[in-house]
C-alpha cells in the first residue's frame, strides 16, 4: 500500500470513529456494538460471491440472490448503525433484494422476467428514499464535530483516489 492511500485509510477510519462516537466514549463491546454488520453480514455476502465466482467456477448463479442481498443490506445496516438513520435507510432493504435478483439475471440464465421484480423493487426503493430523505437533505445544516467527521471522511477519500503528481 503506498502512503497515499494509508494516509486516506487512516483519514477516513479516524473520521468515522468521530462520527460514530459523537459525545461517547469508547468502551468494551463498542466494536461489536457499531460494527456487527461488517464483522457478520457483509463478509457472508462476500463469502456467497466468492463460492459463485471461484469455488463453483460460475455454476452457481443462485448464491448471488442471497449473496447480493446479504452485501447490499450488511451496507445499509452499517451506514445506518454509524449515523444513526435507520429512519431514512430503510428503502435499501428493498434495494437489496432488487441487486440481488438482478445479480441473478446478469450472470445466471438472462430470463428477462427476472427483470419485473427487479424493476419493482428498485423502483419502489428509489422513491421511498426520495420521499424520506428528501426533506433532510434540504434542511441539512452541518457545525461541529459532525462537519469535522465528514470532512476527514471526504479528504480521506480525495487523497486515496486523487490524481497523482509525478
């Protein structure tokens, strides 16, 4: 890993930990409290893929449905477990299972109809989260050790990905 992107790992892991700790102090448990979803769901999903695209050697296109719901909903829980919006997250349960059925039809068989619960779900997600965000994100007003978590968050992930300077 070059410093780079350590510096940027280390920039977003330490802005998280603000964000998530506001106020707290950390204490025995505070891992698993703030982080069960990527300590036990998201590597179940990543496990699901791994089985599909190396252990059966793409044979097994129906570990995706649940691999892909397991990835995108660990994601959702863990976004939702560190700023605490359960309230405006929730659509991405619907989401997870439209990635997953779509994951289905991209690297299974293609059967088009596969294609009609995908599109009803994603759609439904897609404007649950329109209706429930869109109030927040108009009202979103940022001071303090929140604007400080998501500036460490944002300048973590422009040193990671940025351009280099030869």
């Amino acid at each position: 890993m070059d410093k780079r992107a350590g510096l940027g790992l280390l920039l977003i892991i330490a802005g998280v930990f603000m964000f998530a700790g506001r106020g707290n102090a950390i204490e025995a448990g505070y891992v698993f409290a703030y982080f069960w979803p990527s300590l036990f769901v998201i590597p179940m999903g990543i496990l699901l893929h791994w089985l599909y695209f190396y252990a059966t050697q793409r044979k097994g296109a129906g570990l995706l449905i649940p691999g892909g719901i397991l990835l995108v909903a660990g994601l959702i829980c863990q976004i939702s477990m560190l700023f605490d919006v359960w309230e405006y997250t929730w659509p991405g349960f619907l989401m997870a299972v439209a990635f997953g059925l779509l994951e289905f039809y991209w690297f299974g068989g293609r059967n088009k109809w596969i294609l009609v619960p995908v599109f009803i779900l994603g759609s439904a997600s897609a404007i649950f989260f329109a209706i429930f965000t869109l109030g927040t994100i108009v009202s979103f007003t940022m001071f303090g050790q929140t604007t400080v978590a998501v500036v460490l968050i944002a300048l973590g992930l422009f040193t990671m990905i940025g351009k280099r300077r030869i």
